[in-house]
C-alpha cells in the first residue's frame, strides 16, 4: 500500500470507537495487574475445559452447558461493566457480585444434578428462586454483550408466555405461571440449555479458539495482501479487494459488525482515494462483510445450530449453501464493477501491489488450516473433532515460517482470546435459548406459521414475501447464531406448512434474517462501515441494499428450484442451468439498480433489464425465454445508443 493510502488508512482508536459503537462485544473492559492475571486465568481454564471435553468426550448435556454458561457468565460480568460509565480499569463491586453469581448459578445445576433429575419436573422453592435469577443473569449478560434489540425481543417473549389467557385471536394460548416458565426456561433442555448453547459448548467454542489462533498468526493481512494482489490492479480495484478479503475473512468471523471494522480500515480509505463516493465505499465493505455470514463452511457458526435444528449433515448443508453464498458475492462484485465503469475509475498501480507469487512464498502455508477443516469436514469428520485438529494444525503450520511462527505465550494469550471471543456467542445463544423455550411451551412457531399462511391466504409467493419481512424485523441489531434461532423458530414454519423443504425453509429465513444488517432503518453492518467513511448512516444503508440485491433473489431461487441447494438434483445440466440463468439475471438486475451497463441507462432501459432478470432468476422455461428476450431487446437499445453517440 502506497504512503498516501497508508495515511489515509483508519487509525486503530478510531476501528476500537466504530467498532464499540455498533458492536457490543468490543465494549469491554482492559484491565491491568492483578485482574488481568484472574480473568486471564479464568480464561485459559475454559478454554482448557473446552479442549478437554473434546478429547476425552463431552459430558452429560445439562452438565456441560451448565459449566460451559457458568464461565461464559462469570466472564462476561468481569469483562463488560454494567454501565458504560463506569471504570474500564478495574471492576466495579456490583459487577464482581454478578460475576460470582453468574458462575454459582448454573453450577447449582451441576452440583444438584441427579436430584433434580430424580425430581422430574417439581420446583422447589430454592429452585424457584435459583432458576429465576438464572433467567436475570443471562438476559443482564446479553443486554452488556449483545445489546438491546435481542433482550427485548426476549422480554416480550417471556410476557407472552404469561399473558397467554388474555392475548385476543390466534396467538391465545393456555399460558404458564412464573413458576413454571422458570422451570421450562432454566430446568430443561428446550430454554436456556437448550440446542443452541449446547452447540456452542461444543463445535462453536472450538471454531471460535481457532479463529483465535488465525488471527495469532496473521490471516487477517493475509487475506487482505492476497485480495489486492488478486484484484487491486482491475477497475474500481479497492472495492473488488473489500469484497474478496471480507468472504475470506467472513470464513472464520463470527461478526458482520466485527468484519467491516477489521477489513474496512483499509479498504475503505483506499476506495474513497480512487474516488468512489463515501456513502458507496461504507456500503461495499458492509456488504461483503456481511456476505461472509451466509459463506460456508462456519456461516456465523450458523451452519452448526442449522445441522443440530433441521438434523440435516453438517457437511450437506454446507455444500447446499455454497452456490447460494457465491451467487450472492457475484452480484456484489457486478454492483462494484458497474460503478467502478460508470465513474470511469481505475484500480490502483501494480508498482503498489504486493506481488502474488510473493505471497503465497511467505505466507501461502497459512491457508493449510483451513483447507485442512473444509476437507475434514467434507469428508464426514464431526465438526468438533475437525476444529480440534484445526487448531493443532494450525498451530503446527504457523512454525514452518519464521515470520508466521508463535510463541508458547502465543499460544496461551491465544487461549485467553478464544474465550473472549466466544462470550458474545455464549450470551446470544443463552439468551436466543428463552426465546426458544417460549416457543416450545406455547407452541407460538406454529401460530405464527399459520397466521403468516393465513395471511397470504395460502400462496407461495406471498408467504415469502410476509416470511422475508419478518425475518428481516426480526434480525434488526441481532448477531449471527441468535439471528438464526430467532428466524428459524419464528418465520420458518410458515414455509414448512406449505411444503417447502426443510432446509430451503430455514435457508430461506436465514438469509433475510442476516440481510437486516444492510437494510434500513437498522443496519447495523451499514452504520458501522458509514462510520469509518464518514458517511450519512442512511445514504449508505440504501447503498448497501442496493449492493446486495442478489440476497433478496437468489432465497426466492432456492424455493422455488431446490437444486441450487443441491436438493432433488435430476442432472448436473440442471444445476448448471440455474446457475446461469442466475448469474445473467443477478447482472441484469444489478445494472438496473445502478442504472449503467454499457452506457447509463434510461427508465425505460432500466425497467426492461429488471423485469428481464427477475424473470431469468425465476425457474422455468417460459421464464427463461421471455427473460432473456427482454434483455436481448435492452442490449439492442443500448448499443444502438452507442453507435448514434460515437457518430
């Protein structure tokens, strides 16, 4: 990278402030001296824990995720104060209190164990009050790490439960006494310790460890030195490299927010130096970097709460999301070549560019972890046992270079990391667990599908639509794992009474769920990637949307065709066909929103090529033909435009 782009770069307080301000998990605190070494202690205890079950073998469920959520607590109330007022340096007495109880109060379970078994269901009044207290203490930790929208989303929930008597309609059920909720909620397996926490005690924690352990070795400037050697050089060349080291990078992240930030202090200043508008270079970064949640093989560590759900193989979902994920970037990609040819922009001097064959001599190993956990994976390994083997090998490659190797203290400070890094995920996936547990003692998910089915008076079409706004209100200011829960006990039954294979139903809620962090009025993907170009948060909210219009297709694609997810696949022709009426459909529709192919285009032009390709995205021959005479006609109209504006 030049000097000039070097200046300009985003400086790291800067990243640290976007970051604390559209990301609760950065908003902890640094401590010094004697806190440190406890936290830090603690720390690399669970982490141990974790490597330990997945050796020897996990523990009974109850048992595991009640230690796994008691140092997940216990951390997060040492490491997040309770108000943001209060000291970053040293911890407040309250929150030292609530970190005692938050590691007590699960442990209650493990140390009470067979009782509470032998008792099957009756309260007693310790369990009452231990259970209630429980339920406080996980919705305080995700208010701290997560933020609001999640804890009030549960909230309502809750109040649901047991207003249930008095709720007019068809959402009225039988509804529950306090008692009983906390029971359900803390007690069993369907609430809080339910599948979404005992994913995370168990494949999430390790994936997470191991991204630690990238990023211990420089992954993150790997992919970004290898995105600009790749595509720094071609028209509009920053917002090409945003794209690419934000899908490489969205791999192993967790965090759509926690992307724009690491990638975009470099991409973006580079993109607003070529000269592409602020509003557009904060909306490229937040697109990409949220693509890399719907990117197989970790998908926000989606894809393991969706095996566990739908009770689909890990490595079939992975694959049936692959086609889907590329299809997605290519259309960001179109977005980004289209402007970068309206405003005539190049990409940067190759004299600028790092050298490929450079690279991949210094730092190709690099890529071995991660080719290694794909084929793991594919091959039929479980998820657990192919990150456990990640993050040796992982390590093991980092010490075939000198200027990648680590340290023994590396090594722990990276254990340290991982446990930091999985507190997010712990309190989203705990606190997405009371949201779940309503939904299993209520019975809502299939009300709701109903009353969406009843909504649309029974049509496909419209039930998507009704489903895709839902999941998108429901995802606003939601994190990965906890997005998902949410929109795929709430908005995916809907799709399932209608028939829709399971795993296209889930996808489908999935994807629209995570585009929320791109659409207004709650962006939170888009706000941050505003901040670092000092943008207007709107502008490039509408921007993003606008880049990420393949997401609000290709979902409607894989409902109606289930072979783009690789489901009821009858030939290769098949698929291939999808794929490129898809990809020619995505550019159509991309030049229309941008208004530019060849030359800008008119509203008449622009209509043409947008019907042309929603009908080309749309399964079925009469489509497909119809479509593409459309776009055949709008080619037509704009080289004859050319032709009369070179004469």
């Amino acid at each position: 990278m030049s000097e000039k782009h070097t200046n300009e770069a985003l400086s790291a307080v800067d990243a640290e402030d976007i970051l604390r301000k559209y990301d609760k998990e950065s908003d902890f605190r640094k401590l010094e001296g004697f806190w440190a070494k406890v936290v830090a202690a603690i720390a690399i205890t669970f982490s141990v824990f974790q490597l330990y079950t997945a050796v020897f073998g996990v523990l009974d469920a109850m048992i595991q995720r009640s230690i796994h959520l008691a140092f997940g607590l216990c951390l997060i109330f040492l490491l997040y104060p309770a108000r943001k007022s209060w000291p970053r340096d040293r911890i407040h007495p309250i929150d030292f209190i609530t970190a005692i109880a938050g590691a007590a109060v699960p442990l209650y379970i493990v140390a009470n164990y067979k009782t509470l078994v032998l008792r099957a269901g009756t309260v007693t009044t310790a369990d009452f009050i231990t259970g209630l207290i429980g339920v406080m203490l996980v919705l305080e930790a995700a208010r701290r790490v997560v933020g609001l929208p999640i804890v009030t989303i549960a909230f309502l929930f809750i109040i649901y439960a047991l207003a249930g008597p008095y709720i007019p309609g068809q959402l009225a059920h039988r509804g529950a006494d306090l008692p009983t909720l906390v029971q359900h909620l803390f007690f069993t397996t369907e609430g809080i310790f339910g599948i979404p926490i005992g994913v995370s005690s168990t494949f999430i924690f390790l994936f997470i460890l191991f991204g630690a352990y990238l990023e211990k070795t420089g992954m993150g400037q790997f992919f970004i030195d290898l995105a600009n050697a790749i595509a720094g050089w071609a028209s509009g060349g920053p917002a090409k490299v945003a794209v690419l080291s934000s899908g490489l990078m969205g791999t192993v992240s967790g965090s759509s927010v926690a992307n724009v930030v690491g990638t975009g202090s470099f991409t973006i200043p580079m993109m607003k130096s070529l000269g592409y508008k602020p509003e557009f270079a904060g909306a490229v970064e937040a697109t990409a970097s949220t693509g890399g949640q719907l990117m197989p093989p970790i998908m926000g560590a989606a894809a393991f709460l969706m095996a566990e759900f739908t009770q689909i193989p890990y490595n079939k979902i992975i694959l049936s999301a692959a086609i889907p994920a590329l299809l997605y970037y290519f259309g960001v990609w179109t977005g980004v070549h289209l402007e970068a040819k309206r405003l005539g922009l190049k990409g940067l001097s190759r004299d600028e560019l790092p050298k490929i064959k450079n690279i991949m001599m210094e730092r190709g190993h690099l890529m071995f972890p991660l080719i290694a956990i794909v084929y793991l994976l594919v091959t039929g390994y479980t998820p657990m046992k192919a990150a456990l083997y990640a993050i040796v090998f992982s390590i093991a490659t980092a010490m075939l270079r000198k200027n990648t190797r680590i340290s023994f203290s590396d090594i722990i400070a990276g254990l340290e990391q991982g446990a930091r890094n999985a507190l997010g995920v712990i309190a989203a996936t705990a606190c997405a667990g009371v949201i779940i547990g309503v939904v299993t003692l209520t019975g809502l998910g299939l009300k709701m599908g109903s009353s969406l089915v009843g909504l649309a008076g029974g049509n496909l079409f419209l039930t998507l639509f009704f489903t895709m706004i839902t999941s998108i209100i429901l995802g606003m200011g939601v994190p990965t794992t906890a997005n998902y829960v949410i929109t795929s006990t709430i908005a995916a039954p809907a799709l399932l009474m209608l028939n829709v294979p399971v795993l296209a139903a889930h996808m489908f809620a999935f994807y629209f769920g995570i585009i929320a962090d791109v659409t207004p009025p709650v962006a939170l993907a888009a706000f941050a990637g505003a901040g670092i170009a000092k943008a207007n948060p709107l502008k490039t909210g509408i921007n993003a949307a606008k880049l990420a219009i393949a997401a609000f297709l290709v979902p409607y694609i894989f409902v109606y065709n289930p072979s783009l997810l690789l489901l009821n696949v009858h030939s290769t022709l098949d698929i291939l066909w999808i794929i490129a009426t898809s990809l020619i459909g995505i550019v159509a529709v991309s030049s229309s929103v941008s208004g530019f192919l060849i030359i800008t285009q008119t509203i008449i032009e622009r209509v043409i090529f947008f019907v042309g390709g929603i009908l080309l995205v749309t399964p079925g021959l009469y489509t497909d033909v119809i479509g593409a005479g459309l776009l055949a006609l709008g080619h037509f109209i704009q080289m004859t435009r050319v032709k009369k504006s070179k004469k």
